[in-house]
C-alpha cells in the first residue's frame, strides 16, 4: 500500500493540536488495512482569514506537494485533500519524523553535504511564490533527508516571495535543475493547474520562463524578504 493511499483512504483519529500553528494544524493518525502513520491535518474552517490570499490553503499545500513530484525533487512529504476530515475538507498530510531542533539555519551552518538539498528548496520556493519559508519550515528526517513544510501561502500570481532561505541568492541554478523546469514553461500539468486559478497558473510558468531566461537564484537586495517569526 502507497503511503499516498493511506493517506486518501484510511480511517482519521485526532491525536493533538500542533502548537504554533497559525492556521489550525493537527496530529491525526491515519490506519488501513492494519498500516497506519502520523499526519497532519490542516482543515479549511481552520484557516485563519488572509487579505491576500483566498480560503482554501489546503488546495496549496496539496499543489506544492504536486510540483515537488512533477519536478522529481522530492521535497514535500506526500499529501492529499481530504473531504471527509473530522473537520470537514482540509490538506493532509504524512507527517516525517524529525529531529526537533534541526531547521533551516542549523543545517546550512551545521550539516556537512546540507548545501545541495536546501539550494533546490530555494529554487522551489521561487517556482513556488513561496510567501512563508521560515526556518522551521525546513527539517531534517531521522534518516537524514531534508524536506520542506507548510506551503499554504505559496502559488500567488504577484511575487510574494518571503524567505530564510538567501544564502544562496546569485548562485546559477544548476543544468539538472533546469531540465526538470523545462517542461513547465509549456505547460502546466492539469493535475497541478486544477487547484490553481487560470491566473496563478500562469504566473508559475512566468517565472519559470525567467529563471530559464535567466538561471540564477535570486537576490534579496531589500533585506526584508523575509517571514515573520523567521523560525
């Protein structure tokens, strides 16, 4: 069974509140056919109102999982929308065993071989319009793999970028990086577009099309860039 199956099948118990959240997060554990995993459920009536961004960033968090596959990188856990939560439709998604005291900072400063995988969260996080990576956004899993979180706020049609992550602003995005972004200033896949607006949709292949024209991360040459708390 496919942890994305559990995921959209199996049988939802309320664990917990995920303390900090700004939007209603919770620890849910999901069982089927005698397997079962942690996730974290993210339901719509939970959202706290945005001026900038609509009600439903559990649409988002599902999309920012789609491009992470699309793309072949890997960095969002698997994640689906969820109709029949305990709190109605919300995002839910597999929650990865981590170390609690590893994110963004201690592994770019700390974490020897760190640099390749938070260079492509940077990357994503401009296809992505990524509005919220703070630190505690990025986490190392006891099996060493870094992933990136909490992607509610991303996919908007004006540049929003907000994040921790500019260490590696003027760096070239590398050639293997490139290629898997190549196909998405064709097209986007409908899988991936059907969550977005027409708008937004095509905002995402715009700024693919730059970083092709252009392939350099970007520099935040204002300083405020940058989320609020940054952990």
């Amino acid at each position: 069974m496919s942890e994305l199956a559990l995921l959209a099948e199996g049988r939802m118990e309320l664990l917990g509140v995920i303390r900090g959240s700004s939007n209603s997060a919770l620890l849910v554990q999901v069982c089927l056919e005698g397997r079962s995993a942690w996730a974290v459920y993210k339901p719509r009536q939970g959202e706290r109102p945005l001026v900038d961004f609509a009600p439903g960033l559990h649409k988002r968090e599902r999309a920012a999982y789609l491009l992470s596959e699309i793309l072949g990188w890997g960095i969002v856990p698997p994640t689906v929308v969820r109709e029949d939560g305990p709190f109605g439709v919300g995002s839910l998604q597999l929650f990865v065993e981590h170390d609690p005291l590893a994110h963004y900072f201690t592994l770019y400063d700390g974490v020897p071989g760190s640099h390749e995988a938070l260079r492509r969260i940077a990357l994503f996080d401009v296809v992505a319009n990524n509005a919220d990576r703070k630190g505690g956004h990025v986490l190392r899993g006891t099996d060493g793999r870094v992933w990136g979180i909490d992607h509610g706020l991303c996919f908007a049609a004006g540049y929003k970028l907000r994040t921790v992550v500019w260490d590696f602003g003027g760096d070239p995005v590398p050639e293997d990086l490139l290629a898997a972004l190549a196909p998405l200033a064709e097209s986007v896949p409908d899988e991936l577009a059907d969550l977005l607006t027409a708008p937004e949709a095509s905002a995402l292949r715009q700024r693919v099309c730059r970083l092709l024209e252009r392939p350099v991360l970007p520099v935040d040459v204002t300083g405020r860039r940058v989320p609020w708390p940054l952990l």
